[in-house]
C-alpha cells in the first residue's frame, strides 16, 4: 500500500476511511469525488477555499463537469474583504453559495461519499484528505451540513455588507490622502521614522495642527506610533505611497482631467499615471509650435510619433530635419494619413533632393484619439478632450526618465496592436 494512503475497512464491510497524503494524491482524489456525483455536491469550508477552486483547474473544471451533468452544488463559506472577489467568482461555478461567520477546515458531501481536510492554503492545492464512503457516515455528514445550510446567510447579501464596509473605508482614506498636508507627512515617513515634533517643524505648522492630520491617518491604519515614540508607515501605508503619485498627479491636474480624457489609456498605463507628474504644461497653439519647434532641434538615439499631421503642418522642413537626426524611427499612422501626409513627406524628400538614408518603420491604425512623440531625450502626450478628439492646444513635456518610460510604454502598446501595411516605409 503507498506510504501516501491509509486505508482502513468498515467493521461491516461497508465501505472504507482512507487517509490521502500528498498534493498530487489528495487532488486526484478530489477530482475522482467530483467525477462520481451524480446529482449534488454540497461542501462548506474555510475563507481560503474560493481561491483554491478558483486557481486550481482541477477543482474548477470538476464544478462545472458537474454541473454540465445535471448535478446541484451547494457551498458554505466566510465570505471576507480579503475574499470576495474569489467567492463573486465561484458564484459562477456552483448553484447556491451562502455565508458563516467562522467556518474552518473542509467538508464535500456527495450521495454515496463525503470528504474532508484540516490543511486550507490559499490558491494552494490540498495535501492532506480523509475520504470515507460508509453509508452511516455519510448521512451523518449530510445531516451537520443541512444544519449549518439553515443557520447559513445568503452570499448576496453579505456581499453587499462586505462591499458596503469596503467602500466606506476606500472612502476615508481618499479623504485623509486629499489633503496635500497629509500627503507630505506618508512621503516624510517613508523616508524615516520621525517624531511628530520633528514632522510638525518641517511642515511648518504647529503641534495642534498636525495633530488634527495625524488622527486621521493614525484612523485609517496609515500609520503606527512605536512604544520610543517614533512614527512609522504600516505596511498599508507603505504600499498607498507607492500609489500616491498617480494619485497626487490626478488630484494637482484635477481641472486639466475634467475637460480631458484618460479612457483611451490601457489598464496598466492608467495605474502608472503618476510617472507623468514632472512635467511642463504648455497651453495654447502659439506655445505648443513653439516647444515643437524646440524638439524638432534634437539628435536622438530613436523617435516614435503618434499621428503625423501636426508635425507636418507646424513645420514640415524641421520635422524632416528630427527625421534625419534621429537614428532609428518609429511611426504610427491612421489610415487617412497613408494617402495624404505620408506621400506629402515622400514627395518632399524626392523634391528637395533630401535623402533620409534610413528606414522608417511605420505601422497603421484605424484612428487615433491623442499625439505622441517620444525620443531618448524629451517626449510629450496630447489627450484627447471629452469628446475623443486631439487637443493640440494642450501639452504635456518633460526630459524626466519615468515620463520619457510612460510614453514610450503607451507608444509600444499601440504598435503591438498596431497593423502594417506594405508600401508604406519610405527611406532607403
């Protein structure tokens, strides 16, 4: 018999206990209790258990082989702030979830076995099993289950609680984080442990003042007083100053984002916003060809556009120059732009004798709702305004590194998705 598999008979020879050890044995043995329910599954188990059926495919794919059958299941868990998302999910794979405060261990019960575990590990595979299918056993199982279902709360409706609690927290400590004051003691912290008389002196504000401030971070578990009467960051508060940049971009640009868009950005681009916050605002035509006018000037390692009208249409002879000053060049174009400002910029090149002697790289989309330029040295982004459309009449520009990044990063996501199109790379 395998080490991994205790086995013991029934006194009556009906049916056995067996003891599985072992991920791979305990999750085969799983997956063969999910295989032979016929018509329901019941199971109650601890708040790591959604994020095991969920993560692990075995588990998931036996819900809904199950339930492909015909079959019923039905499950009792803790639903917490830490698990919801798991157990919205698993309300996708089972009939009826519901809620219990405190539930431990494991527990699935079918018609003709029924399983069990003490060993939870979130988003892990179980390792250790007790499976029986002595009918005497299994009704007792049965019958504790059904008592704990009737005892049991809705999913939905401890859902809502959860979210409710969830919201008015992410509301409060939005509220702490608004305050400029409140910001700069998060940053001065995560410098250093400091005294609140030594915050208080390089805010420049007085003891009662920065008292007020600190109650509110202390309120939402931001920060920690040490028994030597230092205070630090927790790590909830180390981790929100990682975020607080994008937020603290948002909040300083707060006019300049209600009459501009940020929906056009992609997922990963959009929690990076605050890479973008050392930057020089240029507002007006005027302005903008001026700074424009500055870059075209540059000799860069590589440039990349977003949507070429603008460059020709400020200065076609200066925007030829940055091409040719430019080592290795990279191109996005919508397609109105292939037939008429592309050609343009060809035709210019075969008048003027001015040879590029080099390729440049173009690739097409459909349209486009803001501009881009980016090189080793300076880059800069127009949004669109609320309507989708390009503002040239608003700038953003920096030479900072992580601003250069932001855009470079956007530029590459757009050309991933970005199609080319043959005859449409001019130079040599």
């Amino acid at each position: 018999m395998s080490k991994n598999l205790i086995k013991k008979e029934n006194s009556q020879n009906q049916g056995t206990i067996q003891v599985i050890n072992g991920a791979k044995e305990s999750v085969a043995k799983g997956v063969k209790f999910m295989q032979d329910v016929k018509n329901k599954m019941d199971l109650c188990y601890a708040s790591s258990a959604p994020s095991i059926v969920i993560e692990v495919e075995d588990y998931k794919n036996g819900y809904s082989d199950i339930r492909r059958r015909g079959g019923k299941i039905r499950v009792i868990t803790e639903i917490t702030k830490e698990n919801i998302h798991y157990c919205k999910e698993l309300m996708n794979y089972v009939d009826e979830l519901r809620h219990m405060d405190n539930v431990t261990d494991g527990l699935a019960v079918s018609e003709n076995a029924y399983m069990t575990t003490t060993i939870l590990r979130a988003a892990k595979p179980l390792t250790q099993v007790v499976y029986s299918d002595v009918p005497e056993a299994i009704r007792q199982q049965q019958n504790l289950f059904n008592n704990l279902w009737e005892r049991a709360i809705p999913a939905t409706q401890k859902i809502r609680e959860v979210s409710d609690q969830l919201n008015a927290n992410q509301k409060d400590i939005f509220s702490a984080i608004a305050n400029a004051t409140r910001r700069s003691i998060l940053f001065y912290l995560r410098e250093k442990e400091m005294k609140g008389s030594q915050i208080s002196k390089k805010l420049d504000i007085s003891l009662q003042a920065f008292q007020k401030h600190i109650s509110k971070l202390y309120k939402n578990n931001l920060i920690s007083k040490k028994p030597n009467g230092m205070i630090s960051l927790t790590q909830t508060g180390f981790a929100l100053t990682e975020q607080i940049t994008s937020i603290r971009f948002l909040f300083e640009n707060n006019e300049f984002f209600q009459t501009h868009s940020l929906f056009f950005l992609p997922t990963n681009l959009m929690q990076r916003i605050g890479d973008l916050q050392e930057h020089e605002k240029i507002s007006g035509l005027p302005n903008v060809i001026k700074k424009l006018n500055e870059i075209f000037e540059e000799h860069t390692e590589y440039a990349k556009f977003m949507d070429l009208q603008i460059y020709l249409e400020i200065n076609q002879d200066k925007f030829s120059k940055l091409l040719t000053n430019s080592r290795n060049i990279q191109c996005i174009l919508t397609q109105n732009q292939i037939s008429h400002h592309w050609d343009k910029l060809s035709n210019k090149n075969t008048q003027t004798g001015f040879n590029l002697k080099k390729t440049i790289e173009t690739k097409i989309v459909k349209d486009t709702n803001f501009l881009l330029h980016v090189s080793n040295q300076s880059a800069i982004v127009m949004f669109p305004d609320l309507n989708g459309i390009p503002d040239v009449n608003a700038m953003l520009f920096s030479k900072e590194k992580r601003f250069i990044d932001w855009c470079s990063d956007l530029f590459d996501d757009i050309w991933k998705n970005s199609y080319k199109s043959s005859g449409n790379s001019i130079g040599k």
